[in-house]
C-alpha cells in the first residue's frame, strides 16, 4: 500500500491476461479510493498465460498460474523499489511445473500453493517456501469421472480451489464430473487426503462457488446451464450439501451462456454473477435463510466475456474482466438494492481476473 498526500492510502490491484491472445501479462495498478479508477504502474510478461493470481497474506509476494497444457506456477514480487516510481512484478525464482495441464485457479493454503487443472482434471500442491518461492510439486490428487456432456465433460475438469471458512478443508470444483470434492492438505508434506464429493445435478458443468459471509452456506455458480446451486456447508464435518437451485439469466435469453464467476456481498445479502455471452452481471438477493436466492435484474457488464468478477475490499465496487472486448470495467453498487451501475474501464487486452493488495 502507498500514501497518499491527503493521509489516505492507496490501494493495489493486479490483473491477469493471455499471452497467448495478445495479454500483457500481469499488470500491477494503484487503485484509487474514491472513484475506484485504475492507473498502471507495471507490467510484465514474463510468465505465459497468467490467467488466474493470488497474493499472499502479507501483500508481498503475487502467484499466478500459467494456463498451458505443460502447466506451471509462479512467484512474483511485488513490494514496492525503494526508489518510488513505477514497478512491475518481479519473477521471484523459476515457475515450478504443477505436473497438470491447464491450471486455471489456485489459492494459498496450510503452507502450500494449490492449483486446480482443469486439462488434466487434478489437484496439485506446491510448497511456500520462507522467502516466498515455491518449491517441486508435494501432493497431487487427480479427479475421476465424466458427465452427460459430450463436449465438455468427457472427463474430470477441475476449475477452482477454495478453502473452507478455518482452513480445515478444500474444496474443488470440478466441471467435468458435476460434484465438489472435499479434502483435508497435510501442512507438512503437502499430501492431499481426500474426504468426501458432493454430486451436483448431471449437465450443470460447476465452475466456481463462494461461501456465504456466515460460513454456513456456500453457492456454485454452475457454467454449462447458467444456474446456481444452494448448498449447506457443515464446517466440523467438513460436508457440502446442495439444497435448491436458481436461474441466473432470465426466461426467453436465446443467445449461448455461460456463468464464470460469483460474488456475494460483505453482508451476506447480494450475490453477482457473471455471464458470459449474454455478456452481463446477474443481481440475486438473498433473504435470512440465505437458501432462496431470488434474481432481481442483470446488467450490462460493461464490454464482451466477463471471465471474472471481483468485489474490491471496501466492498463498495465491482470489477468485471471483460476477456474478448480487452478490458477490466468497474461498477458502483447501490448498497440498498446491490445493482451496480458503471463507473469507469481500464484497457487490459484478454484481461481474466482482477485481485486487490
């Protein structure tokens, strides 16, 4: 975090793209705290295809995934030079393979830097060392299964690691296989030890799920039907299960779509939803059950293929990686009805996700 000159502080994001479609690679940006614009202070490509990054607790040190079919991780610093001015990540180390193709997710967790691959259908853990750097693949799971999709789901397709409220468990979601597999990472030597898998409905194609504020609930986002599944989250069993299902698009859309990201709000009383094709942002609300999530409107997400959704940390703005029409666009939320309304966009050419320092 900088200062600024009037006492407040200024805040980071960093983008992610595709190399491979024309990307830049990461892009770091000062992210200012009243309009929510970004402003480029560095950039790198010396990473293929970073498609999907996440920081570490202490902001120093970015990770990213690089999305090809010999898939690999790596290290980035991104503390601020001594001498001011602007700075671009820095590789910190060599990018470590992830033996698995398409690495598309990866968060932090028990020590270890966790990657979701969804070419090869598995799970792969990689050590954090002290200094930041990570070390050789540690534990690998790798998914079994396939789904009614002919296309899409003719094996395991894992998409998105998450760690459960605690930190106790893991959760993938796996597109290929329609279920969420549930497992528990060892600290120490990284192995993955599997718990149990949750079935989804056969066709949904699961992407990404958010948990509820509450850590009681959690909500899949599903890709290949556009719809969200309800799910109960019990925490000391370490068990998911699926209660009710709603749409994210409304009735009569014609045009091909799919879901790729969900958000829900800092007061566990919104959720968004990004889709792409029908190329918007779905507005759900959910009541004190938080099982009956209720579409309330969709709006334009601001250019063409919306990858990823964030919500900044404030939790004031949205922020939509808009992949084909090369750009990140952000939107201010009523915080009364949480339907956001654009406030700005940023070029980012093949932009796949956005995260806050």
């Amino acid at each position: 975090m900088g200062d600024r000159s009037d006492g407040r502080s200024e805040g980071r994001a960093y983008i992610g793209s595709f190399t491979s479609a024309g990307g830049r690679g990461i892009i770091a940006t000062a992210v200012d705290a009243d309009t929510g614009s970004l402003t480029e202070i560095g950039a790198t490509d010396e990473l293929a295809d970073p498609s999907y990054l996440v920081l570490s607790e202490d902001g120093s040190v970015l990770y990213a995934v690089s999305e090809g079919e010999e898939g690999a991780a790596a290290a980035f610093d991104v503390v601020p030079r001594a001498s001011g001015g602007a700075s671009a990540p820095r590789l910190k180390g060599r990018p470590v393979p992830v033996c698995g193709s398409g690495p598309t997710h990866l968060t932090l967790t028990a020590g270890h830097l966790v990657t979701a691959n969804y070419g090869s259908g598995s799970v792969t853990t990689l050590p954090v060392r002290a200094d930041g750097t990570l070390g050789a693949a540690a534990g690998i799971r790798r998914h079994e299964g396939g789904g009614p999709h002919p296309d899409r789901q003719e094996g395991p397709h894992a998409h998105q690691v998450v760690p459960a409220p605690g930190g106790e468990w893991l959760l993938a979601v796996d597109l290929g296989t329609d279920s969420v597999l549930i497992s528990s990472v060892d600290p120490d030597s990284g192995d993955i030890t599997p718990h149990g898998e949750t079935a989804l409905r056969p066709g949904t194609g699961p992407r990404h799920l958010a948990f509820h504020p509450a850590g009681t609930h959690a909500y899949v986002l599903n890709e290949l039907e556009a719809t969200l599944t309800v799910c109960r989250w019990d925490g000391e069993k370490g068990t998911l299960e699926p209660v009710g299902e709603a749409p994210v698009l409304p009735d009569g859309v014609e045009v091909a779509s799919y879901a790729s990201e969900i958000v829900v709000s800092r007061d566990g009383r919104h959720l968004w939803a990004a889709v792409r094709g029908h190329d918007s942002i779905a507005v759900l609300t959910l009541d004190e059950t938080r099982e009956r999530p209720v579409l309330v409107t969709t709006v334009d997400c601001g250019g063409r293929w919306p990858r990823d959704l964030t919500l900044d940390p404030a939790g004031r703005r949205l922020y939509a990686s808009n992949e084909h029409s090369g750009d990140v666009t952000w939107f201010d939320i009523d915080p009364a009805t949480g339907v956001p309304s654009r406030a700005g966009s940023f070029e980012a050419p093949a932009a796949s996700c956005v995260i806050f320092g």
